[in-house]
C-alpha cells in the first residue's frame, strides 16, 4: 500500500513538473507591441480635403480611371457595410488600384510587398464634416518590406500618389 501511495505521489510530481504554464495576459502581447515601437500614423500620409464627402471621392475616381497606366481593382463602401448590418458609420470609402508595370517588380523584389498591393486610398468624412484622404507613404513599404535597389520605382509611385490625391481633394 504504501509503495503504490509512492508510485502516485512520483508520478503526481513528475506530471506536474513538467507542466509549463500560459501566461493568458495581454503583458507578453503589449510587450511585443512595444518592441515593434508601432505609431498611430507610421506609413501613413493624410490630407485635408476642401470638397465634400461625394465630391472628393468622385474625382478620385475619375482621375484613376482616366490615367491608361492604372487599373481599379476594388471599391468598398465601409459605411454601406456598415449599415447593412444595422450599424453606423460616418461616410468611408477606399478604392483598390494599381499599376502593375510598377508594382510587379516590386513583388519579384520581395513578395510581401503583395500585402500592400494594390494600391489603396481611404476617402473619410468625420463627425465634424472634416474630409480626408489617406494612403500608405511608399517609402514605408518600401522600409517595411526591405525592398533594396527600387528607389526610382518608389519616388515614382510617391509622386502619382501625391498628384491623385492632392487633385482629389482640391489643393
């Protein structure tokens, strides 16, 4: 009897011994945000619109489909999402575009680049009626990625996306 209640108590102690725990708080995840020292605007550049809502989204639009080298991919409608499912949403809309004259390369280059392609501008109206168009700064992809030996096909790409936007918005 007592050398089963010996046999329990070695097999109780080398179970538990090799238990590892899980830490199931968010300190190991916060841990690792701080690391990657995230900012709420890195790679990002918005601008100002001086046109409505409509008005601003629409000439971005027309301006995509009437340059031969770009292509719309997509358009989504967040706020029309939104309300379908009985929620709201201040007017939001991003529209998907490429070039792939540009941005094959930059995929042959390195393929994670595909995370970021096409091409994306958010078109925003907050609850003060404020209008902005935001998009990702191609020089962070560029760092983002470690994309080496493309800096004339990125300041290529910034340029484009400066002039689409800029003429959206009316500045």
């Amino acid at each position: 009897m007592t050398r089963s209640i010996f046999y329990i108590v070695c097999v109780l102690m080398f179970f538990s011994c090799n238990q590892t725990t899980k830490d199931t708080s968010n300190t190991t995840e916060k841990i690792v945000e701080e690391r990657m020292e995230i900012t709420t605007k890195q790679g990002l550049i918005t601008k100002k619109s001086t046109q409505s809502f409509d008005d601003t989204y629409t000439k971005l639009v027309e301006i995509i489909e009437n340059n031969p080298n770009l292509k719309i991919i997509a358009q989504l409608d967040h706020q029309a999402n939104a309300a379908s499912v009985g929620l709201t949403l201040n007017p939001t809309k991003i529209i998907m575009f490429g070039n792939p004259k540009l941005g094959t390369p930059l995929m042959q280059s390195v393929q994670s680049t595909g995370l970021d392609l096409p091409q994306k501008i958010l078109v925003t109206q907050d609850d003060a009626g404020i209008v902005q168009i935001s998009y990702n700064d191609p020089k962070y992809l560029q760092q983002r990625h470690g994309i080496q030996g493309k800096d004339e096909v990125f300041t290529k790409i910034s340029g484009a996306l400066d002039k689409i936007t800029s003429a959206a918005a009316g500045l």
